[in-house]
C-alpha cells in the first residue's frame, strides 16, 4: 500500500484510506472492498507498485465501479519502467443508449 500521502494533503486534496465500500449487484449487498484510496468522496485510486498491471486488476476496478456508487477510478502503477495510469469510468446511462 501506498503510505506517502503528502502530495494529496499539500494539494488540499480530501482523501480517505483503506475506506470499506459496499458492493452491490442486483439491489443485493454481495460483499465489501477496502480502497487503497477515496478522494472528494467520489473517486476511487487504486494504486500499485508491480512490472506490469495485470488485466484482473482493471477488471476488478471496473467491476467496482459498476457495484458501486462510485463512477470514477483511477490505477495508477509505480513499479514499471514507466508511470501506468488507467481511468476507468462506469455510467449506467451508457448501457442504456447503446442497446
């Protein structure tokens, strides 16, 4: 996990850590996950230090999303050779247009 948290605070940027959500699928509650972090209570940041980001963890972002009350997350990833970032965003007003 990421624990250098100073750019977010010098920036003045609200943020809560490890915050549990409620993941919903059908009007049930499937279970929880706990987000690395919450920024302005709207946006999901999943951050990692790996070589590569495996497609599950854009899934699982995805998937999050959708069985959540959160539209907007990023991934970023530390550990390439390069800075990963990937944003994903979920919007229930685009299933409904593109059927």
């Amino acid at each position: 996990m990421f624990h250098n948290y100073s750019t977010l605070s010098k920036y003045n940027i609200p943020y809560e850590t490890e915050k549990t959500i409620t993941i919903v699928r059908n009007n049930k509650i499937i279970g929880t996950y706990r987000l690395d972090f919450l920024l302005w209570d709207k946006i999901i940041l999943e951050v990692k230090a790996q070589e590569f980001v495996p497609r599950v963890q854009i899934q699982t972002l995805q998937s999050y999303l959708s069985a959540s009350k959160y539209k907007l997350g990023f991934l970023i990833n530390f550990g390439s050779e390069h800075l990963v970032i990937i944003r994903k965003i979920h919007d229930k007003a685009k299933k409904i247009i593109s059927r």
